[in-house]
DNA sequence: TTGTATGCGTTATCAA
DNA sequence: TTGATAACGCATACAA
C-alpha cells in the first residue's frame, strides 16, 4: 500500500499538483470552490503531505532535543513535563534522551543529533561535565546554527542561554528557616560537594550562618564521596547533642538520616530537624514528613523551552539570557 | 553562516557531488585515497548531510513516537526509560508525548502524529479510551503503514501488538501471599474499578480467594469513584475485626491507608496486613515499608520498543503478538 | 574508479 | 484563478 502524494490528488482532482499545494496551505490564490473540492478529496484519500519534502522545501523543522541525566529522577520528569507542554503548544515535538550520568554516552547522543535531526537543544549535563570533549562536540552546534539551552548543570564557560535554579538561596533561606525555629546547630550534608552545585549550596549555607551571626563550624560540614556511608558520620555528629539541626542536598540520602536518627532513638524535629531537597511526594509520606525544597522542575522546563523556541525562531545574535529560577520550601512536620 | 551541504564539499575537493556522496556513505566503488580525503575535508568543513534531503530519498525516518498518561507516574518513566534504550541501541529516537488523561488530548497528539514524523508509535491510552474517536485515528495510521504497538492500557477491540501486564496474576499472587501470611479477610480497594485493568485485578483477586477455599465477601470489595475519600470506608471495614488484610491497586491510596489505619491505632502488619501497587521507591520509605507488586516497567518499554522495531522494520502482515509480562512482589514489611 | 543525470515530494516563482 | 517549471540536497542508475 503506498502512500498517497500530491500527484495522487492531483489526479483525482483534475487539478494541477501546484493548484493543489496551494489549496491544502490554504493560499489566497484559490478560490474557495477548489480549495473545497482538493479538500475533500484529500481527505478521502488520507493524504498527508510528505514529512520530508516539506521540510527539504522549507527548511526548518520543529523537532528539539531534551538531553538529562535521568528520566526517574523526578525532579527531570517536571522538567520534561513541563517542556513538553510548552513545546507542544508551539508546534514543535521533542525528542528525548538520558545520558545516565555518563559523558560518554552524552557525547554519542550529542554527535548523533548533529545529523539535523533537530533545530534546538535542552541539555542538563552529566556529572563532570568538564571534559573538552563535550564541550568541543557542543560548539558544533553552533557552526550549525542549533541553539542550545542549558538548565541545571550547565557549563560555566560555553556561552548560551541558561535556567537556573536559585542554589545559594535554597540553602540560605533554609538555614534561615531553621533558625527561626530555634535551630543554631545546623549540619550540611552534601554528596555532590564536587559539583558546581553542591558548591552554591554550600556558599548559601555557609552565608546564612553569618547572617545570623552563628559561626561556621567545619565538623559540621558533611561531604559525602560516591559510596560513602553516612551511618557512621550521622552517629558520630548526632552525639551529645552537637548538632540539632541537618541540610542535605540530596534526596536518597536524607531519607537515610532520617531513618538512622529515628533508629538512634532521637525526635524529629524536637531533637534534630531536617531539611531535603527534593521536587517529589516521597518526603510527603514519611514519617515525619519532611521539609524540603522545591526546585519547581515544571517552570524551568517550561521557562527554558521559551528560551529554546525564542532562539530558534528570532535572532540568534541577542545576548545570551541567564534565568535563575528562586526554589521555594515545603514546610512539613521535620522542622 | 548558511550550512555546508555535499556542493560545497564537492568544490572543495574537486570531486563530483557524487563522488563525494559515495565517499562519505563508504562506498567501495571509491578508492581509499579519495575517501580520506573527502572526509578529511567534510570534517574541517563540519558537513552534516541534510536530515530531510536524505530521508526524502530513503524514505524512512527512525523516530518513532511515545504517548503515556504522565511522566510523572514512575510506572510510565520506567517505561520510558526501557524503551528509550532499546530506541536507541537501534538508531531510533523516542518523539514523547503525554496525553494528561484526556482523550481529545490525545486525539490532538494522534492527528499531529500522521504527519510522517514517526515511522512507529508507542502508546498507553487515557483512561476511559473507548471513543470511537480515538479508534478511528488510530486506524488511519494503519493506512499510512504506520505501525502501532500499545502497552498497558490498550484497546481491546484494535489490532496491533500489545504488551500487557499480568495483571490476573498479580492479585492472584497477591491474596496467596497474604494467605500464606495467615490472613483471610482480605479486603480489595480499586480506585479503577472501571478500567480492563481493574476489572483483571478484581479477576485475580476473587480467583485467588476461591483456590484457597475463601468465601467472597462483597462487602470486602471497595470500588472508589474518582473524588471517593477513603476514609469512612477503611474506618467501617477495619472495625471489629472484620478484615486482616487490604489490597490496594493505586498507589497514593495505599499510602493513605496506611497512614489511617495507624492513625487508628492498628498494627500492620499485625493487625492488618497491606499490598500496594507501584514500580516506585516510595513504599520503601514509609514505616512500616509496603509490600508491593512490581510492574517491570522498564522491561515492559523495552519489549514494546523491540516488537515496534521488528514491525517497522519487517514484515507488517505477521500476526499481531500479545505478549503478557509477569508481576512480581517485593517483600516488605507490611505483610 | 569517477562523473552525469534523474528523481524523491514539496513549495515558490513566474507565466498564462 | 490556475498551471508549468525550478529548486531544496541527496543518493543512485548508468555512462564513461
């Protein structure tokens, strides 16, 4: 069975191929009998202009790709939820793709969307990220005149459009947040100390104790390498009340304290509150729920795919933007 | 910056344009030497040979489209994830859509879809899918050769592949194991008691009871309609001893189970035992942990992305397999 | 081994 | 208002 083209319908309709083209685009040209007579007809014959003709003829595609670490991660799921929609409602469809926290497999994905496959890009990078490699397969992107935008883990020294998230403040407000509950003793455990992020959250944590004038004690600065029990580290600063209060940037691992205080026979939040980040329900759930912070994935998903249609659409001269996107926080029984 | 096309390469060679394209598509009609250094030129001139020109002459494009109800559901993200690798491995990209459970949404994404940009489609219905609407876009795909395969929630009385869960089995399974627990009234809350899905699970359930010779209480049976609360109905069920054991097909329904039957005082497992449904890892963090039925998400994509590929790729005229993917049930502390 | 010519299905320009 | 023709960029049958 063979697909039907223009020429078919020509046919059918006595009508020449470029009388017919302009009826289906709804050209002024045609009159209004024709235009209704080619209808039909295509319709009947289930005509469907060819994809690739068209695009050939017109040049552009409304394809973009999505590129993130990891589609079960739930805050990546907004993102993805909430960039879809906004693409949707501007025509283009998206493609998706999870590099698993490997830049090697970023890279194939990236050398593979070369091929023009797509007119725009929305990446957040693997974890070291700072290999040359990618950087240099990004900047052909350029030369192929595909904006891309980052949000998230961006790269600090390519130059685009990027969505952030408002990581220091995150922190900040958060140490804020716990102090006002008459928390002084506050722990910072981070298992992405490495990552430019984990850094800001830091910073942001380590400024909200000097705004309330608590000094910043480094024994309760946890940072967690790949693989790293906190078991023993939880234990040990746990004891003799040396802290009553935790951050910790990372969800797995905050229900895992949680878990352990509970175990160790401690109150939550009367002996030690807590604090996560996460975008997701499971927080909601456990007992005590815990606070945490919001990172609103749908709104960077959405925000970034305006910046990726304006890009393709417009002037790609313009400077490039940078948004930063504030967090907000949950207030759930933990603190 | 205009972008290079094969013209531009030839020039810069001296050779024919089709030379050059032979050159860069490793035929061995062209000597080595010339290959080097075609593409020694089209690398320095950063040539990407035009995505639609090419599919115009090939006339087949490797994206194949998804349609799910929500990312955020970490059942359809898993399904997501275990298709997206098989794509993948096979030179397919995944175009993802999410129909929000709306049927004229998703009719939209269909009428979209017949414009050629995918040679395949993935799809899990909105819930209440029975328009004929719906079925009749679909079968429009069929004319323009495009293959279907439906996973999950299909429409019985379509013909394409499907992948369906074991969903019979899964209640089944569910009930001896609540019975070999040493419970015996086991009550069966189905929040989608209207749904196929729902009817197979209350299926599995009443079979389940009938083999170990337990008399089907319908009082036991707690079909909710969307907007239902729960809580009277637990409240009433779990009095008295009447019942051991829940059952619970949805996964934030269970989890408010759970947190009523403490809040009223019972032991679970204890007093009454529970198993909820879900791919995800949050009953693995509330207290006690919920015992499980694991829908094997990810596998599910992936054999739904392998009898998509095998579709587009070979015979279309095969008959149409249903392949049925066994539950399994993850221990946990709830029963 | 390389080059010439043609066609894939559209759309756009120009002529009728 | 409609139709003939060229062009989009590539791959391939055929000629050299």
């Amino acid at each position: 069975m063979k697909k039907v083209n223009i020429i078919d319908v020509s046919k059918a309709t006595g009508f020449s191929k470029s009388t017919v083209s302009k009826a289906l685009n709804n050209s002024k040209e045609i009159s209004k009998k024709t235009k209704k007579k080619i209808n039909s007809f295509a319709k009947k014959l289930n005509y469907q202009p060819n994809f690739f003709a068209r695009n050939l003829r017109k040049n552009n595609i409304k394809n973009v790709g999505i590129i993130i670490p990891d589609i079960l991660n739930y805050y990546f799921a907004k993102v993805i939820k909430g960039a879809q929609k906004e693409f949707f409602k501007s025509g283009y469809d998206l493609v998706c793709f999870f590099n698993e926290e490997s830049t090697s497999k970023e890279k194939k994905i990236l050398e593979k969307l070369k091929n023009g496959s797509v007119s725009g890009l929305l990446i957040s990078l693997a974890r070291n990220p700072y290999s040359e490699n990618i950087k240099k397969t990004l900047k052909d992107f350029k030369s192929l005149n595909t904006p891309i935008v980052m949000f998230d883990r961006v790269l600090d020294d390519f130059k685009c459009d990027k969505v952030l998230m408002d990581d220091f403040n995150s922190t900040f407000d958060s140490v804020k947040h716990l102090v006002s509950a008459g928390k002084r003793k506050i722990a910072f455990v981070s298992p992405i100390h490495d990552t430019i992020i984990g850094r800001k959250r830091y910073d942001g944590y380590v400024d909200g104790l000097k705004s309330e004038n608590i000094k910043f004690d480094k024994d309760l600065y946890i940072p967690l390498t790949k693989g790293d029990t906190i078991e023993s580290e939880i234990t040990k600063l746990s004891s003799n009340g040396r802290i009553d209060a935790i951050i910790c940037i990372e969800q797995h691992t905050t229900i895992s304290i949680l878990s352990l205080l509970l175990n160790l026979g401690y109150k939550v939040p009367k002996d030690i509150a807590i604090i996560g980040f996460t975008d997701g329900p499971i927080f909601k759930y456990v007992k005590p729920s815990i606070t945490s912070v919001d990172q609103h994935g749908e709104y960077v998903g959405k925000l970034s795919a305006k910046l990726l249609i304006k890009r393709i659409e417009n002037d790609q001269n313009e400077d490039f933007v940078h948004e930063i996107v504030p967090t907000s926080l949950i207030k759930r029984n933990s603190t």
